[in-house]
C-alpha cells in the first residue's frame, strides 16, 4: 500500500501529461479497430464539451463531483488508506441531503440549505468511518470493507427512499422544498438552463480545505505520519487507530459532498438506482492521475469529467459507443501506474537533450 | 396440516435452498480459486470482478457464434474455452504491468476492472449492432443428474442435480489444493509469495512463476464469469456480473487463501443470496424489506472478517513486486 502512496505523491508532471495522449491514442487505436473513424469522434466530442454555453455549464456540472471524490480517495491515499468506497459515501450523502431537502420544511434558504449540505456530509464521512473504525480496531482490510459498504449504502438508501420519500408512482422521492435548492437559477438561465450549481465552489473550496488540513495543520501532519510510516508514527506516539478512523471520516465527508450536490444542485430528487452512480470509481482515477495534490486533482477531474460529459456527444455524432472513453480512462490510469512504460517511450526525448547538451 | 407433510414441505425446501445455492456459489469458487493462485505467488488481484466480466462477455460471445454455426449442444462448451481465452488476455494486461513494469498491483488491477467494463460492452455495440446485452442464448447448460445418486430423498435434489459447471468448480478445488500443496510447482509458487528472494537465491524463477500465476488467475476467473452467463442470464451486459468478482475476492480473504477455506467461504456467500428467496416462504421473515435481504450478503460479510474468524494472514510478499536489485 505504501507504494500506492509513493506512485501518488511522485511530483511528475511529464508522466500524467504522456500517458493522457498515449490513452487518446489506444482509443483511437480501439475505435480504428471497431470500424470508427477516431477523428471524427474526437472532434465531436469536443465539439460537445465546448459547443455551446449550455454545454460549458453542464460539462462543469459534470466535472464538480469527481473533483470531491478525487479529494476524498486522495485525503485517504495520503494517510496510507485505499479508499474504493467514496461510490458508497456519495450514495449516503445524497440520501442525508435528500432527507433534509424533503423532511424539513419552513426554514429560509439561509439555514436549510446549510442543514442539508452539513447532514449529507456526516452521512458520508459516518459511513467513510465505518471502514475506517473496522480497520483500526478489527483489521479488516479497508479496500474490502469499502467495496461491501458500497453496496450496502446502494441498497439502504434505495430502502430509505422507497420507504419514506418515495413520489407515489415514481421510481424516485419527492422534489426538495425550494429552500434546500443550491441551483444558481440566474446563472443556469443565462447557459440556456444548465444545472449550474453553488457546489461548484464549495467544491474548490475543499480542495483548499484539503492542502490546508493536511499541511498546515498538526492533525494533518499526524495523519501523513502515519501514511508515511505507520511504525514510526506510533514510536513517535501518535494515536494511529485514532488517526486512520478520523481520515476515512474526513474523506468520507468529501465523497459524502459530491453526492450532496448531486441532489441538491443539479437533480433535486434522488432515483431508486439498481447501481450506484460511478463518481466514486472514477475518483480513483481522478486523484491518481492529479497525483494526489488538490491541483492536479481539479485539472484531473476537469479532464475526466469533461471527457466523460463528452462521449455523448460521440454517439451522438460520430455514433461511436460512449463505453470507449472508459477505455481511454482506464488506459490513462494504466499509463500513469505503470510509469515504466512511459519512461520507456521517453527515453529517445531523453537521449536527445543529453546530446544536445554534450555538443 | 399433519406434522409428517410440514417436515416434508420443508425439506423439500430445503433442499431447494442447498440446491440455489450451489448455482450461486460457482461462480464464487472459480473467482475465489482465481485469486488464490494470484495472491499466493505474491500479486493482489483486485481485479477478479474485471476478469469475471470479460469472461461473461466471452463466453456470451464465443456460445453464441457457435450455435449459429450448429454446433447445438456443444455451444456452451465453446463458450467455456473462448471465455479462459479472452480472460486470459487480460490477466496478461495485468501481469505485464505487475510483474514487469512493476506498477502498483491495486491500481492495475482497478485498471484491470475499468477496462474489462468499457471493452466488453463497447465489444458488445460493436458485434450487435449497438444492442446493449448479447444475443440470448438458446442453448446453455442444463443441470445434470447424477445417476442413482440424485435419486436420493431431498439429498439426491439438494446436491446431484446441479450444472456441470458446479462439478468442474468442485473438481477444480481439490485439483487447486493438490497442486499447491503436493507439488514442487506448488511450493515454488507460495514460497515466491512468502520470500521472494529465498526464492530467487534457491533458482525458483521468480518473475516466470507470477506469470504464470497471474495468467492461472485469469483463466478461473474468466470460468466463473462464464459460469453466469451459461447457467443463469443466458446472455451478457453490463450489470451481468454487478459486484461477483469483489464476492469472490472476500470468500478468498475469508477462507484464508485455501482452496478449501475459501469454498466454504463461497458457499456461505451464495448461501447468502439463496436466503434471499428462500426467506420470502416463511410468515416472519416474508415482511422483511427486500432492500435488507439484498444487503445480507454484504452485511455478513464485513461482520464475519470483523468478527470470529480472527485476522486472517495474507501471503508475506503479497502487493510487493519482485526487485532482484533491492536488498
């Protein structure tokens, strides 16, 4: 696990750089092998991202959860934890939210958003401690009892949704009040009604929450301790159990906000879904990729999201399956953990500059 | 309703229950028997589920081009190889990375679950004509009735009467506690795991026996994806698998990396999701919320590795790559 760690802290830029066009080209490569024409896709994929003010707002819509989950599977990294369950920690922050957003009524705007943003935070940061508790005090491995909680979050709140906010004839709950409502309505109306939503800026908020907490703070310098050398932070003594419950909690609290604004500020209800929505997953790839840093982070999750928001368009236009952009994902992250591969194609850029320094 | 026919009624369900449960298990022990192999020579294999699901989709596949071409009763058989063959392609992406490339073995196997996802359905749009699951398939695997056997009272229903898949997954377990426990193969394999560079200064070579393992991993795994599809969707998209392969992973965990332990393990889980309609036959559980009964599996799961089995010891050199330079 350390060497997780160590692949995610490596302060290289080139790598992530190389290995997001090597991944675009084994798309291309994969859709030459389908029988599409990549440049076509390519181009229409862009073409969705950018085509239109509407477009812009919704690729940013897209964008914002994976920049929280990346933070949260990052925050976990850091302090030598695998977080694969921020899917499960979204799902119950988007059911804390949807809860409040409902149940609660005749509060201002001021107040009951707040309430419901804050519920569905500790709704996902409980369920990040979780994890965090049975591996500090059972040592069951984290990256399984994530994956189970996953699926046990799915089906409880699909519980919590059927029975007591179900719509009557709806495979979904009630709308929230208004007054839980995180929608910039002037903003979504000027971008031609994209769900445009104040979670945007909450969420490049955390990611400074997220440098200042872990470095400019004693508890973060704790928690990293104890990611960097778990021995040698409890000879140092420092409360390692203590330590791993309260990171899963914090990044539970950071996937637990992706799935609040998912509710609150672009759908206003919350489905009973057969699978969960895949954020999670994908902040894996976000915060490798961001090499676990809240910059590289956002511009990963900018990546990622707007790809991802693209690839409709590529069915769409170029009538290529979307299913390819997880392959370009999938590549990319292969690339960057593989740094050797990447190394290897570089070495004839390497043997050149050393030449032309020689000359 | 004399006492004699409740007895009856329910061992009849009983064994219904057992019989289930073997379905459900299968795919479990191949995954879990997969990821044995894997992790005992030292490489976690996380990504059983993607292995799981690129054999599904091939089995899917491979089944279904050979019933076009008539091949009747035989189809599924097809569909059994072209799935270890296509999982094995993967498990190979994996090794590569791993063992080669060094790369982390719990990001290569994400990639592993990621690429398994978009390739096979992307695969399926392009086969099919942008059709979101496989063709169903006419001809997939009946269960077997063991001669003379299966006529035994509730036993014979509970426990010989099952797909022959279930009996390759059985066989294949003794056959996996033979080779790593009797064999020279075996001992080269779990020392590679335990001291990799014992293992290196002895002449065991160290890299070539990963690969192999890996590759191993990749072939029982791509089996118990097939295994869902030719015994109990009939066809492949992309919820077919839904969370199998992680399953498999815990059975693995929780039986200790032992062939044996683990198929426990596995029983125990597809037990779990048998319950699930056995449970609606009976007045005081039939009100159970269905959402519960879905969670049980999961739910036990984390209660059993939280619980009494006491910590379970992985193989020393496990998620570490082998580094001939390092000291």
């Amino acid at each position: 696990m350390n060497k997780v760690v160590r692949v995610f802290t490596s302060d290289s830029a080139i790598n992530p750089i190389v290995a997001i066009i090597l991944g675009l080209l084994f798309g291309a490569l994969v859709m030459l092998a389908g029988g599409y024409n990549p440049i076509e896709a390519y181009s229409s994929l862009f073409a969705r991202i950018f085509g239109s003010s509407y477009d812009i707002g919704e690729a940013i819509r897209a964008i914002t959860p994976l920049i929280l989950t990346g933070l949260s599977v990052a925050f976990a990294f850091r302090t030598g934890l695998f977080n694969i369950g921020a899917e499960g920690q979204v799902v119950m922050g988007m059911t804390g939210a949807t809860l409040i957003g409902v149940k609660v009524t005749g509060l201002p705007w001021i107040i009951h958003a707040p309430l419901a943003v804050i519920v569905g935070a500790l709704f996902g940061g409980l369920w990040g401690a979780i994890a965090g508790y049975l591996k500090a005090k059972r040592g069951v491995n984290e990256v399984i009892t994530t994956i189970m909680l996953n699926w046990i979050a799915l089906f409880l709140s699909n519980y919590i949704v059927n029975a007591f906010l179900l719509e009557p004839k709806q495979q979904r709950s009630y709308m929230i009040q208004d007054s839980a409502s995180l929608s910039i309505d002037w903003l979504s109306n000027l971008l031609n009604h994209a769900r445009v939503h104040w979670g945007t800026l909450i969420a490049l908020l955390a990611a400074v929450a997220f440098y200042i907490i872990l470095m400019k703070t004693k508890q973060g310098f704790e928690l990293r301790a104890v990611g960097h050398n778990i021995d040698a932070a409890k000879y140092a003594g420092m409360n390692v159990n203590r330590n791993m419950i309260k990171a899963m909690f914090i990044s539970g609290i950071f996937a637990g906000l992706a799935g609040v604004f998912e509710i609150l500020g672009v759908f206003h209800y919350q489905v009973v879904a057969a699978a969960s929505p895949g954020y999670g997953f994908d902040g894996v790839a976000v915060s490798l990729l961001g090499a676990n840093n809240p910059v590289g982070i956002v511009l990963g999750a900018a990546l990622f999201g707007g790809l991802t928001y693209g690839s409709a368009g590529m069915s769409f236009g170029a009538d290529v399956p979307p299913e390819i952009i997880r392959i370009v994902i999938g590549s990319v992250i292969f690339f960057v953990a593989t740094q050797g591969i990447v190394k290897w194609i570089l070495i004839p850029f390497y043997g050149k500059r050393k030449k032309e320094r020689a000359s | 309703m004399d006492l004699l026919s409740m007895i009856n009624a329910f061992l009849t369900k009983f064994s219904e229950l057992i019989n289930t449960t073997l379905v459900y298990s299968t795919a479990l022990i191949f995954g879990a028997l997969g990821g044995i192999f894997s992790e005992r020579s030292g490489v976690v294999n996380i990504g059983i589920e993607g292995l799981m699901v690129s054999g599904a989709f091939a089995s899917a596949v491979g089944a279904y081009y050979a019933e076009e071409a008539n091949m009747g009763m035989w189809s599924p058989w097809i569909g059994l190889l072209t799935a270890m063959v296509f999982a094995l392609i993967f498990a190979l992406i994996h090794a590569v990375a791993t063992i080669t490339f060094k790369a982390d073995q719990v990001i290569s196997g994400v990639v592993i679950n990621f690429l398994a996802a978009g390739v096979t359905v992307y695969l399926v749009k392009v086969l099919f004509n942008g059709a979101g699951q496989t063709e169903t398939l006419n001809n997939v695997f009946g269960k077997w009735e063991i001669p003379l056997l299966s006529k035994i009272p509730y036993i014979g229903y509970a426990f010989f009467t099952a797909y022959p898949t279930t009996y390759i997954a059985l066989i294949l377990v003794a056959v996996t506690w033979f080779v790593l426990f009797k064999t020279p193969f075996g001992l080269r394999l779990r020392s590679v795991g335990e001291h990799p560079s014992a293992a290196d200064t002895v002449g065991i070579k160290v890299k070539r026996i990963r690969y192999i393992a890996v590759l191993i991993s990749g072939i029982f795994a791509g089996l118990g994806g097939a295994t869902i599809t030719l015994t109990t969707t009939s066809s492949f998209s992309h919820n077919t698998i839904s969370g199998q392969g992680f399953i498999a992973m815990a059975a693995m965990i929780f039986g200790k990396w032992h062939p044996v332990g683990a198929m426990g393990a596995a029983v125990f889980f597809g037990m779990a999701q048998a319950l699930n309609n056995f449970m609606r036959l009976f007045d005081f559980s039939k009100n159970i919320p269905q959402e519960f009964l879905y969670m049980l599996p999961y739910v036990l799961t984390i209660l059993v590795l939280a619980g009494a089995v006491g910590r379970a010891k992985a193989p020393s050199a496990l998620g570490e790559p082998y580094d001939p330079g390092k000291r």
